[in-house]
C-alpha cells in the first residue's frame, strides 16, 4: 500500500488523486450530501486519474466517497456515537472479549464517529452491512458499501479528518473481528 503524503492535500481533487493512487477506487459526493452524486457508484468509482480529474474540474466542491470492497483492497468499520448512539461502547465490549484491534488508517467523522480502514482478506467475503450483527451503533462498509473520506464535508458543515495518530497503512482485522 502507498503510504499517505506527508503534507496533507489542499484540495478535494488533490485528496481524490492521492486515495487513488493507493488504489482506493473514488467517487463524487454531491455537498451537504453522505451519498454519491453519479449513478452505478459502485462499478464506476476509479482510480483513473483522468476520469478523477474530469469529475472534480465539473465540481471542485464535492466531496469523496471510498468504494469499499475487493477492487479497493479495504473494508471499513464504522464506529457510530452520534445522538446518544453507542458504537464507542459497543466496540469496547468486543475488546474486553476478544483483546485488542491492531492500529490502522483511522477517519474521525463529521458526527464525531470513527471509521476504521482495513485492508482486504483474502479468503473472506466482506458484505456491507448496517444489521448491527456486531453489536449496537456498528456498521460494516463493505462490498456493495462506501464511505466519505476526509476532507469531505458532513452535512451539517463539520469536515471528516484523518486522525493524526493513525498509521499510514492498513491493518489485516483479526479473525474474530471478520
């Protein structure tokens, strides 16, 4: 995996260049909007740089979108603690019973959530999931799933950020976590 520049891209585009060219297929995201702005999102996200390019030269204020699954080598867990939700909590109750989740690419929310970036398991079907299979207020964004990226701004104006503890790569989830 291509590490994360060490100075943070200026614009929408130059951050859409830059998560794809780690292989991270892309998508536009209409402002003051969670969900793509084109139809069939999922067999169009890209990383083809002309293709990025001609999307955010039409609409430099859109945000990005991380197609999730196989061809973008990640799943993401979706930690949710929005409106009195519990996802935080939920979390660590899987920690107490399973230890610890090894560091990875880490995205703090517009909401004050947390998505957890992992890379792909070979081997393994990761279906995007919203059942809360895992416990309370977590998500699974995965084949069939996205998410918004930083500098993406959140419908109600709070930008997704980076967290700037987080490594550059993405972790393999353990077992039990998959």
């Amino acid at each position: 995996m291509t590490a994360v520049p060490a100075n943070p891209p200026t614009t929408n585009l130059d951050a859409a260049l830059a998560y794809a060219r780690r292989g991270w297929r892309v998508i536009p995201i209409p402002p003051g909007k969670k969900h793509p702005g084109i139809s069939a999102w999922q067999r169009e996200g890209t990383t083809d740089e002309a293709k990025i390019r001609h999307w955010w030269s039409q609409a430099p204020t859109h945000g990005i979108g991380i197609v999730c699954g196989p061809e973008s080598g990640l799943w993401v867990l979706d930690i949710d603690n929005a409106n009195g939700k519990q996802g935080d909590e939920s979390l660590l109750e899987l920690l107490d019973a399973y230890g610890p989740l090894p560091q990875t690419f880490k995205v703090i929310t517009g909401i004050g959530g947390h998505h957890l970036y992992f890379a792909w398991p070979d081997g393994y079907e990761v279906r995007n999931d919203q059942s809360g299979r895992l416990g309370a207020d977590l998500d699974i964004r995965g084949e069939g799933g996205q998410v918004l990226a930083p500098p993406t701004i959140h419908p109600n104006g709070r930008p997704y950020e980076r967290e700037v503890s987080s490594p550059d790569a993405l972790a393999e989830a353990p077992g039990w976590l998959l």
